[in-house]
C-alpha cells in the first residue's frame, strides 16, 4: 500500500538528497545513520514505556529509508550494494522496534498477551522476507502481498502514537493482532507463489 506513495516521497527528499550530496554525505552514511536512530530509540524509549516519544522519533529515522534511495538514484549509484545495505539493516529496526514492544509488555506494560503477538510480529515480520529472498536465490520471484515491511512498520507506529496518546492498550492489541495475521497471510501468499512457479516450470 504505501509503495504507492514512492513517487511523492521522491519528489519530497529530492532537494535534500541533492543538499546532501553536495556536501559530500554518502547515500550508505544515511542508510547506517538512519538504522542506528531506529535501533537506538525502539530499544530505548519502548521497553520504558515511552511509546509516544519513541513513535514519534522513529518516524522521523525511518523517513531516511526513503533518503538514501533517492541520494543513490540521484547520484548515479543505485545498484546490488545499497539495495542489499538497506536490505540487511532494515531487519535490524524492524526486530528493534516489535522486541522493544515485547519487553514493554511483557514488563512494565504488564500485558502478557500483547507481549506474544509482538513477539508473533517479529518472527512472522522476519520470515516474510526471507521468503523473498529464498524464491530470488532459486531463480523465483515472491514480493508483494497483504502487508508489505513499509505498511506493517507504518500500523505498528501509528498504534504506539495513539497509544503513548492515552489510549488503552487494547488499540495496540488489536493492530498487533491484525499485523501478526496479515504477515501470516502474505508468508503464504509467496510461498504460493513460489509452489506455484515450481509446478509451471515442471510441466
């Protein structure tokens, strides 16, 4: 869903990747930067309780995602390495930021069912993308589905804002519920894809 909106953020950092650039800021110098902030924050502000502050922070870091992407396409260096970087490190803040919420909730937010289907998010978060990886290094193909990184990382944060707000925990519940179902779905959806595609090459 958000992949749609590529084109409108392009245009919108397409001035600062060009500022950056110029003085000499390297697009994998925004890509590192940009992982540490998230890792940082997520393993900071989420165990304490600081949902709120820890949402709003990661936001502005993870905007960076689409930074780098820019400052690469514009300065002519888009190619395996940044794609793989970007790759590998977004792993690290997505595992960041959902063990930030286990560690939270299974502590001092002392909702021990939330606690599991952040821990459901992160496993099932982890496995859809290997999938995709896995079906490329066989020669396939397994992208796309009902919940994309972009979208769960975007539902997960918008129930920590509203959450950190004074909402009840059950907000955060429910979004966790629904994005532990919806990675379960897409797994399965590239996992067809891919048993799909074997049986066409067969015959």
């Amino acid at each position: 869903m958000l992949s749609r909106l590529r084109g409108a953020m392009t245009r919108l950092w397409t001035p600062l990747a060009d500022a950056l650039l110029r003085a000499g800021v390297s697009p994998d110098a925004v890509t590192v930067v940009g992982t540490v902030g998230v890792v940082v924050t997520a393993l900071w502000a989420f165990p304490t309780g600081h949902l709120l502050l820890g949402a709003l922070v990661i936001t502005v870091f993870s905007l960076t995602d689409s930074l780098d992407g820019v400052m690469a396409r514009r300065a002519g260096r888009s190619g395996p390495w940044g794609a793989f970087l970007d790759s590998t490190l977004d792993r690290f803040g997505d595992a960041a930021v959902f063990s930030g919420l286990v560690v939270w909730y299974a502590g001092g937010g002392d909702d021990r069912t939330t606690a599991a289907l952040a821990l459901a998010c992160l496993v099932l978060g982890s496995v859809v993308p290997y999938a995709r990886a896995r079906a490329e290094g066989l020669g396939m193909t397994a992208s796309g589905g009902i919940a994309e990184r972009a979208d769960r990382l975007f539902a997960v944060l918008v129930a920590a804002l509203v959450v950190g707000l004074g909402a009840p925990t059950a907000v955060m519940t429910v979004v966790l519920a629904l994005l532990a179902l919806a990675s379960a779905v897409t797994v399965a959806q590239r996992v067809a894809a891919v048993h799909r595609q074997v049986r066409e090459g067969a015959r």
